[in-house]
C-alpha cells in the first residue's frame, strides 16, 4: 500500500534527500499521507521511503537503525531498533533494499535524522549517518 501511495505523491511532493557515506547511498523520499491525516485533531500522516545502495564491492548487513524525530514544536523522540521493518537484509554489491515507513506527527512539520548500523564483510560494524529529511504538508511550500 506505501509504495501505490508514495507513486501517488510523487509528482507533488518530489522531494530526494540523498548522501554517500562508507559505500552506503542512500536516497529518502518523504511524503504526506491526507487520507491518514486528521488535522483537526491534530494527527499529521507523513510516509517515506528508503533506498539503501551497496557501492562496495563485498555484502553488508543492515542491523540496526536509530532515529531522532523532532515535531514543529520541537519536541523530540528517539527510536532504536533492529533492522528496519522486521527485516535485517543482507546487500549485495550494487544492489539496492528498498523499504518504506511512516511517521505520524502532531504539527503540520517535523524532522527525521538517525543512522543505519551494517555489518560488513570481515565482520565489522559501521554507522552511516541518515541526513535530517523534512516532513511537510505540501500546501506549507511556498
């Protein structure tokens, strides 16, 4: 269902947030989600989705993940977890995982920002940093 809804918004709200770090690219796409939404009490449905590139040339393992989500009002929540939706896939070189997720906020605006944790060949853990991404209804955008 997230991936018909994120084709869906493409178009209005094609928005890439993309970096590099330890041969690991990755490319998140936040969206708004009205149909989920109540904003009049005050529930804010954002989505996104997450491509994970391995530019190495040996297989890495996804392990954990940690987000800070901040909303409008600056309020702050911190997550940590194993893998990322029940998964903890294996990526070989050149391939890419794909996922997607949601986020529901109180404010019409709000921040992600986190870090993936991989295992890589020789078994050594290494952090790559996911960039802040922003979450904002499309009619905020001026």
């Amino acid at each position: 269902m997230i991936f018909y809804i994120w084709s869906y918004y493409l178009e209005a709200q094609d928005f890439v947030y993309d970096q590099t770090h330890e041969d690991v690219q990755l490319r998140i796409r936040p969206f708004y989600i009205p149909e989920k939404s109540d904003e009049k009490s005050g529930v804010f449905f954002y989505a996104y989705q997450v491509a994970i590139t391995n530019l190495a040339s040996h297989q890495i393992q996804l392990l954990m993940r940690s987000w800070t989500i901040r909303n409008g009002h600056g309020v702050t929540e911190n997550i940590q977890g194993k893998g990322v939706n029940g998964q903890t896939p294996m990526i070989d070189p050149g391939e890419t995982f794909y996922y997607s997720s949601f986020c529901p906020l109180a404010t019409p605006t709000g921040n992600m920002r986190g870090s993936y944790l991989f295992k890589g060949h020789r078994g050594n853990h290494f952090s790559v940093p996911v960039p802040v991404f922003f979450f904002r209804k499309p009619d905020t955008f001026h």
